[in-house]
C-alpha cells in the first residue's frame, strides 16, 4: 500500500491512513498491509516535515494508492503526483481518495465517467471543474470499484476500514474500529453532514439504546421497541437518530444486523438459517434478500469469498 504524499497535502488525512493501515491490530492473524510513504523527498505536509520511503514512481508498483487531502483546491496539483497517480491506476492499482485528494484523481482522469465524493465544501469546485466527473455530495463516501473516494476529515477513516472490511472482513475491520475507538462501520450512502455526530452527553436518550440494540440484533426489534426503551414517540425517535447518526432507526437497525450476519459468515460455519436467526432476520429468505441488496452478493457467496481471499492471503504470506 502506497501512500502519495508532496508538498500541499493536510497531514490529518495522511496520519488517519497510516494508523488505520500502518500496523494490525493485536490478536488479528492475518497478514496485514507493507506501508510505504512515496513522494518527492523531504516535503512539508501541513506543520510537520516529513521523509518519503520511496519516490513517486513506486506508486505503480502498488497494490493500493492512498491519496490524502489537498490543501488549496484552487492549486492545481503537481504534474509528477497526477502522472503518477494514472500510472499507478494504468498498472492495475486500486486508487482511493481522501477528502479533498479528489482533486489529484479527477486531475488524473481517473473519476472522469464515474460518480465520486469530497468534502461537501468543495463539491461544487469539484463539480465546475470537472464536468465529466458525477459529483455527490451528499455522501461519505463513494466505492467505484478500482477507484474510490471520500468525503471530509472523518469520512476518510469510513473509507479506510471500508477498506479493510474489503480486504479482510468485518470482524477484522471491526478490531482495528475498536483500537481506534471510532465507530465501526457508517454506510457509504450516510448524509456527509450530520449536526451531532455521537450522542454528546451521557444522558443523550440514545448513549444507552444504541448499545442495549446492539446487544439484542437476535431479536425481532422494531422502532416502536426502541422507542419505548428511550421512553418518546417514535416520531420523537427518528429525529434523533437522523441528528445522531444520519439515517432512520429502522435503517440504522438494518445495518447493524447486515454487519453482524458478516461477522458470522466470516468466522462460523453456522448455516444461513442460523445466521438468520442470530440476526434477528427471521427466515434464509429474508437475510439473503436485504443482504444481497446491501453487499451485492448472497450469503453463501460472500462465505466464500472471504474465505477464499484469507486462504490466499495466508498462502501469500507463507511464501
């Protein structure tokens, strides 16, 4: 994994990528990521000097290219960052953005066709300036496949242990969520602005029901459940998650079931009907279809995806 640095990148994003990727959390068996940071020298990135591994040029021999943020989106990018960017991306990398590092790919040519993301503050800049280029702005991130983008600041660590929970799973993206005490997963599609990120106080009617749901996904819970555990309406409920956490209860209900049914895929050999009901699905039935709609593929697909890629994995570390 490659992380392109030059003069002009925010060192928050860059530092947010090296610890997601830069060491595994303890107890998680599997092999884990060679970092280089590749750039042209000595380069100040916001107050901090910092030293490259590699040149730029080592970017097309990357598995993955991390691309932080730019400082100033009215200055066009370096010629040698772009250009390598494209090569690394030409030579079969997968290239992720973070925050404003849209910027460098749609300079690139990269984004041109597809529907990307960036800080909400600099959508329309990236919008004007691109035309080709599907701006949304209202998400936090945006997974093309061989190419990704985030939003702002905080999105970027979303799209990093979306990543990991690509390369390795969830219960795995999940460590690494816990070591760095930031919520585990928030959806792709989730509102980039939300005016109260986390519950704020201890008291917040939702610090304790978000917890005493999570403990609970075995069970058939339904708003009007949460509801009367917060003790409110459950009108009075769907504002404070949309504050809380960007989506609905139900929706929000959904995706901690879908993340515990991967959990479950990854590391037992329970079959659909048991992960089904440990979920709180019900039936086969309807796990495969809200799963299938949410991951893209069928349970069993997944299974075996997974476990087919940690064989690799294993086999490749082997060697």
């Amino acid at each position: 994994m490659a992380l392109a640095v030059t003069e002009g990148m925010l060192h928050f994003e860059l530092s947010l990528a090296y610890e997601v990727f830069g060491s595994a959390p303890d107890g998680v068996g599997v092999p884990w990521y060679d970092v280089e940071v590749c750039g042209t020298g000595a380069v100040r990135v916001g107050r901090f000097r910092l030293e490259a591994d590699q040149g730029l040029d080592r970017l097309r021999y990357a598995d993955t290219v991390i691309v932080p943020g730019w400082v100033d989106v009215d200055v066009e990018p370096p010629g040698d960052l772009v250009d390598a960017v494209r090569a690394a991306h030409e030579a079969g990398a997968r290239v992720a953005s973070l925050c404003t590092g849209a910027f460098v790919l749609a300079a690139a040519g990269l984004l041109d066709g597809r529907r990307a993301t960036t800080h909400w503050a600099h959508t329309d800049v990236l919008a004007e300036r691109f035309p080709r280029v599907a701006v949304d702005p209202d998400v936090l991130y945006v997974d093309n496949g061989s190419v990704l983008t985030s939003a702002g600041k905080a999105a970027a660590m979303d799209l990093c242990l979306h990543l990991v929970r690509l390369d390795h799973g969830s219960s795995v993206a999940n460590a690494v969520a816990r070591r760095l005490v930031v919520p585990p997963h928030r959806a792709g599609g989730q509102a980039q602005f939300v005016a109260a990120p986390v519950p704020s106080r201890d008291d917040h009617p939702l610090a304790a029901l978000l917890p005493w749901a999570m403990e609970r996904l075995d069970r058939p819970l339904t708003v009007e459940d949460l509801a009367r555990r917060a003790g409110m309406s459950s009108r009075h409920l769907g504002r404070h998650f949309r504050a809380v956490t960007g989506t609905t209860p139900l929706q929000w209900l959904l995706t901690q079931r879908i993340r515990r049914a991967q959990e479950l895929l990854e590391n037992t050999d329970d079959g659909v009907d048991a992960v089904a009901t440990a979920t709180g699905m019900g039936t086969a039935t309807t796990l495969r279809r809200h799963f299938n709609r949410t991951v893209g593929v069928p349970p069993d697909a997944y299974r075996r995806t997974f476990r087919a890629r940690s064989r690799t994995a294993e086999a490749d570390d082997a060697s």
